[in-house]
C-alpha cells in the first residue's frame, strides 16, 4: 500500500497544483481593495448535516498559503454536524484567508459528502462484519483527499493507484489469454521483478472463482456484479483459501443483504464519484 510520505507527498502536490491553478500571477480581487497589511478572522460555517471532514488538509492549505495564519479547531474531522455549527476560525492576513478560501471550501465541501456517504455505508452493514472500500474512481489529481474523506467516514481505502497492487479484472484476463494464464504470468512477473504486491482476481462466475482458486497465490476474489445467491455459493466455496469482495451496482437498498452474504469487503465506486457537495462557508468575523 502507499506510504505515509508518498500520501504526504501527494496532498502536497494537491494543493500547490490548486493554488497555482486558482491564483496564477495574483489574486487581484483582494490585491485591488484589501490593504496587503490587513488583518482579519474568519468562520468555517455548516449549512448542511453530515460528516464533517477535510479539517486538517484546511490547516495544510491555510499554512502553504501563509504559514502565520492560525486556525482554532472547534469540531474535528468525522464529527457529524448539523447546520449553524462553527467548525473552526482562521486568523490571520486578510489576503491570505481570501487567497485559501476557495480550495479549502472547494475540499471540504467534497471530503464531507464522500465521509458522509461512506458513514451511512458502514452504519448499513454493521454488525455483519463486511468492511466498506473505496475504488480508483475518483476525481483525477484529488485522490488522496478523496480516499482520507472514506477513511475519516469509516471506511478503508483499496489500493491507492495502478503500483501498489495487482488487481487483474476482466479484461486483464481476457486480454492475457484467460484467468490461468492471467494469474500465472502475475506471479512471474512479481518473481522478475523483485515486487512484493497483494493479487486481487475479479470473478464473473461461479467456474471463475473455482478457476482463480485452482491457480492459487490469490489474496483476493472480486465477486463482480454477483446475485445475492451466487454470492453465498462463491463465498461457501472460497472459505478461507483468501479474502472476498463484492462489487458491482451495489446501493443503499442492497448492501446489507450483500454483507450477510459474508464476503469480506464491499467495494463502491459510489462513495467518490456520486456524492452532493456538502454546503460549507467561509465567513468573516
């Protein structure tokens, strides 16, 4: 899995990008009228209920952007709120606040909606034993506030990217000349080239995951777009030869009778890529 200083390494590069993007030669707005010596506060505000999230990358923008402003935490990361709560105060240079407004309001407001969706996720299945996953669906150049807005929710995070794990899915398979041969060129490649990565093999049938058990070394089986049935069939089959995964249009409605299928994992695209922005403001005070 990713690093700690390959995540770090990534936020970083997430916020000189946004900044880069968002004020180019100058924020001219606050250039024009706001006196550059100017101090001022101002209030992270909720309106809207849910998980609040995105609270610490706000202190790492803040401080890219000036590292004398100072940020006063009311309510922390994965605290549900509810409209009219104060998440925290900025102080500071008022054309440093104005500068930061934006992408810290722009991520927050996107990490609270995946840690919201993500926390009705786990509340869904609990007690059943399933764990909740995220995917590779997320918005590009953002995935890393978008996996730590799943975790903060509750939920654990997949692979991060293409390099920290084998995940060989249907076309994989179908392109390196079947499921057997797809899991054994795997293993030889990992054996060439001195890589220590978890294999992960979607199924799209019950023969498949007989198949994918038959090569073994497999710490894995997707079970895609699986019936409710299916799933317990596949599932009494695997036991504990390695780990189960069920993915595939799974929704509010369904997820929980997946779960008491007894796979392991639940993996949802859903929780990065369909998700309404929860409505935060930055208010002067």
């Amino acid at each position: 899995m990713i690093t700690e200083q390959q995540f770090q390494s990534e936020l970083n590069l997430i916020i000189s990008n946004a900044i880069r993007e968002d004020v180019g030669d100058g924020d001219h707005s606050s250039l024009a009228c706001i006196p550059a010596s100017a101090i001022g506060s101002a209030k992270l505000l909720v309106k809207d209920s849910g998980i609040i999230a995105g609270v610490e990358f706000a202190k790492m923008v803040f401080n890219y952007v000036d590292s004398n402003l100072k940020v006063e935490t009311f309510i922390h990361d994965g605290t549900e709120v509810k409209y009219g709560d104060v998440v925290f105060h900025v102080h500071g240079s008022s054309p440093s606040i104005l500068k930061a407004e934006r992408l810290v309001l722009n991520s927050m407001q996107r990490m609270s909606a995946i840690a919201t969706k993500t926390k009705n996720y786990v509340r869904l299945i609990e007690g059943t034993g399933a764990k909740i996953l995220d995917t590779r669906k997320t918005t590009p150049n953002f995935r890393a506030c978008e996996k730590w807005a799943v975790k903060i929710g509750g939920g654990e995070n997949h692979r991060f990217a293409l390099y920290d794990m084998i995940m060989l899915k249907d076309n994989h398979n179908d392109f390196a000349g079947g499921i057997t041969a797809s899991i054994a060129k795997t293993k030889q490649y990992l054996k060439e080239h001195n890589k220590d990565l978890k294999i992960i093999v979607e199924a799209r049938s019950i023969p498949e995951v007989e198949e994918i058990l038959k090569a073994g070394g497999v710490y894995r089986i997707l079970l895609d777009n699986f019936d409710f049935e299916m799933t317990k069939k596949a599932v009494q089959i695997i036991g504990n030869q390695c780990l189960t995964e069920s993915s595939g249009n799974i929704n509010e409605n369904t997820i929980r009778e997946y779960a008491l299928c007894g796979v392991n994992y639940i993996s949802s695209g859903a929780l990065t890529h369909s998700v309404y922005n929860m409505d935060l403001s930055l208010k002067a005070i």
